[in-house]
C-alpha cells in the first residue's frame, strides 16, 4: 500500500468504514478542513466548506439506522497532488435481507495530497441503476 | 479569461454550450480522448473511456428534444494541471414555460491541462432539489 494508488484506495476505503460506523471523529480525520471542501449527497444540493460539511454528516449520523456499506468498482485516476476516484457504494440497512434492501449510488470522491496525505476535499453521491431512484430510460445529460 | 480559472470557467461553459447545441462535433472538442475518461448521466451506472462516452452522447443527442441548458452557482477548485467544477445545470425543453418545467442538476466536472488546454477528463451528474427525482427528506449518503 506504498504506492499513491495503494494510499488513494486506503483513504476511499477509511471513507466508506467511517460511513458504516457512523463515525464522526474519523471522518473528521479524512476530510480536509477548508471552506473550498463540498459535499453532494444523494437528491441533495451541494453543501459548500468544512463546517457545513460536518453538520451534514452529524445529522446523517445521529437519524439515521445502522447500515452496512460497500464499496465496488472502484476506478482511481491520479495527477500530482489531485486524485479523483469513482465507485459504487452499496448501503444496506442492517439485518436487511435481499437485494431490494440495498441501496447503490455512483460516487464521485476528489481527494488532495496535503503533507502526504490523501484527504477528501469534494464527495458527491447520486441514485444508480439498481439502487434507490434510478431511472430505465435513455439518460438525458 | 487568461488567468486559469477564467481559462477553466470557460471549459466548462463550452462543455454546457456543447450539450445545448446537441453538438457532438463541439462535445468531442472538450473531452479528453482516454480510456481514463469517465461520465454518469443522472440516474444512470459510469460509464468508462472515451469511446462510450462519445456514444452515450450520440445517443443523448438523436433521442432527446430541443432544451435550453444554463450553469449556475459555479465553483471552482485548482490544483497542478488538475481541476474540478461543481454547478447546477438548469435544463428545459425547448419552448417550455413556467418553473416546472426545468430540471436541475448537480454536477462535478474535472478537467485536465493537456498541451495548455482544459480538456474535461470526468463528468458527474445527479438530479438536484428543485430539480426531476429530488428528495425533501434528510440526506442519507
């Protein structure tokens, strides 16, 4: 995990474990605090800066159930000190059964290199074919 | 526009203007030909390269009507020869009248300089509060 595909993947990942446990404190820890930081969740409009940010993820953690979260075809592309990766996430209320429980959305997650880290700056979410909200027609842009 | 960012702006308009027009020939202009190259359509899975992205926007252009597109609330990050635009994309159909009638989208594009110029490299869009397919309830990510 040396590599800065290995360090990139690692940091996707602890993004996605501190979204199954709901965890605040580590997603603190990953995120970069700046006001050029953004966040796009599912359906919602985009929320601009750390502090906004962080409130969302509160919220999200303090309403809603617990979860299991995957993370699938994963596709990482690097440029200095910027790298963008795309996936699929997989949420499924816990103790769901079956394929219907799960929810899949196509992730877009930006992250910067500060001080050799790789730290979120820009994530946005959005309903996949298969997953809550999609949609069967021709995609229109 | 000779600063980066009015340089990077500008990319971004083409590429609206491009999906205004239905204008493949403009469309391939602005994307980077790599297999890198990815996009989503709101609602729809990733789509991976260059060559089926320029076939999703082939498809988009013969099957869908006259709109008129603009770009609001642009925001724009740079780092290295890297950047990334969020914005929400106001589409109507042609003709239409009234609020309704418009969907919004939220978008990430990320660009990439190559030989000096912003080519777009991802595209990443969702519908949007407002907007066809939004969500009144709390966020889940």
């Amino acid at each position: 995990m040396s590599s800065p595909e290995g360090s990139i993947a690692a940091a996707n990942l602890a993004f996605y474990e501190a979204l199954e446990a709901r965890d605040l404190a580590r997603m603190e820890k990953l995120w970069l605090h700046e006001d050029s930081a953004s966040c796009i969740h599912p359906g919602w409009h985009r929320i601009d800066g750390w502090p906004e940010i962080r409130r969302s993820w509160q919220n999200i953690f303090a309403s809603s159930r617990s979860w299991t979260v995957s993370c699938e075809q994963v596709r990482i592309s690097l440029e200095g000190d910027v790298a963008w990766v795309t996936c699929v996430e997989a949420i499924s209320p816990f103790g769901a059964e079956g394929l219907d429980a799960t929810a899949r959305m196509q992730a877009t997650n930006v992250f910067r290199r500060q001080n050799g880290e790789w730290r979120m700056i820009h994530h946005h979410a959005s309903p996949s074919p298969g997953g809550e909200g999609s949609q069967d027609e021709e995609p229109i842009n």
